[in-house]
C-alpha cells in the first residue's frame, strides 16, 4: 500500500545497474580479473571481496576500493574488462515498458549511477536506450558520488523541479541514502542486487518489487492528478 502523504511525483531518477540492467555477472568478472592483475603474485580471496564490493555498489568504484583497502590501480582494468564483457550486460524485463510509460506521462527522467560517466554513456548507446534520459550523474562528474546528494539537487537545479517532487530509484543503500540526504522520496527497486529484508531496513518511501510492479505504484501515484485533467 502506498503511504498516504507521498507526493505525486513530478519527475524520476534511476540508478542504472541493478535497476534498469542486470550487469553483476559483467561486474564480477571484470572486478576478479583487475584483481589477478594487480595482484598476480598475491592469492587474493575473489569472492569474498566481491561480496564486500556488492555492499557498497552505488559508489564509484575510485571510493569502493578505498572502503576494502585495495589499490587504486583496479580502477583501470576494471573498466576494460567491463568493456570487453559489455556485450553480455542486460536490459531487466519490463525495464522498457518503465520507461516508455514515464516518457508517456510527460516525466523527466535521469540516471544517478556510480559508474563513471563515459562507460554509462557507452551501455545507454549499446542497449539503445539514451534517449529517454534528460540527464546522466556519475561518480566523475558531480563533485560528491552517491551517498550524497549531489545528483538528485543537480537534478533538480537543472530540471527546476523541487527535490521533493523527485523520487529517487535504486536498490542500493547508496541509492536511499542519497535520496534521503537531499530530502526527496526514495523507492527501493527489490528486484536488484539488495535483498528485500535490508532494502526495508533503509525505510525507503516506497518499495518496488518488479518494474511492472513500480509502473502500477507510480500509475496510482499520479491518477489524482490524471483525472483532474
């Protein structure tokens, strides 16, 4: 059930992995294959620092690899194995249908990502998918990344639209705290790399289980104002 005293939102800013694509797989390869090479003579334990790695997505990566004290010299491989694997990185069922419904209603929609900004141009050309966006934040070009709020209130400065009539979409804790930092309404996207149990512990405004299931909240959101119309 939607709370009562969430306002209709006037506009919608996604993170892009986890919410829109599915890239973990991309992720996991190329983050076990930066570590072979900048530690080639170390035994590294892979899939216990992916999963620490996954606790802080919504980071840019320079600042995940501060927070598990690796080396800064990830960053570079990591982006080309995430180039080379690219291919492989998928639209999430009904992604579309999300986004060409918020097209519809006339919603200025944004992308809030911790990549950098040149790799999520990249994917939005390859999926074929820019078009829908009026705006790309990534780690690289606001001066804080996610969890501040530096992208939602760049958002707003640029839509003129007041923060608290942007929902802030992710499934990351980076996502909700951001959100909340700037003071507009979050919705935890369940269907990404976050289980439901820890999104809920956020206390995100709202909690989408599919991006169907966010169209019919989002639908009911706006039918007062659809019908005054």
């Amino acid at each position: 059930m939607i709370p009562q005293d969430v306002p209709r939102p006037a506009a919608l800013l996604f993170d892009f992995d986890g919410v829109l694509i599915n890239s973990l797989p991309v992720m996991q390869l190329a983050f076990s294959a930066a570590l072979q090479e900048v530690y080639p003579s170390k035994r590294m334990p892979h899939t216990a620092l992916f999963k620490a790695y996954r606790t802080h997505l919504g980071m840019g990566f320079p600042q995940i690899m501060r927070n598990l004290d690796l080396s800064p010299d990830m960053f570079a491989p990591f982006r080309k194995h995430s180039r080379i694997l690219a291919p492989y990185v998928r639209l999430y069922d009904d992604a579309i249908d999300l986004l060409d419904w918020a097209q519809s209603q006339g919603l200025p929609i944004g992308i809030a990502t911790g990549k950098d900004y040149e790799r999520t141009i990249e994917l939005l050309d390859q999926l074929g998918i820019r078009h829908y966006f009026a705006a790309v934040y990534s780690s690289d070009n606001v001066p804080r990344p996610k969890p501040a709020p530096d992208m939602v209130q760049r958002f707003a400065s640029e839509t003129g639209i007041a923060i608290s009539r942007i929902l802030m979409i992710g499934d990351a804790a980076a996502d909700i705290h951001c959100g909340q930092a700037a003071g507009c309404p979050t919705a935890a996207a369940a269907w990404g790399y976050t289980e439901r149990a820890t999104l809920t512990a956020l206390r995100p405004t709202l909690i989408f289980d599919t991006p169907q299931d966010a169209q019919t909240q989002l639908q009911n959101l706006l039918l007062p104002e659809m019908l005054s119309k």
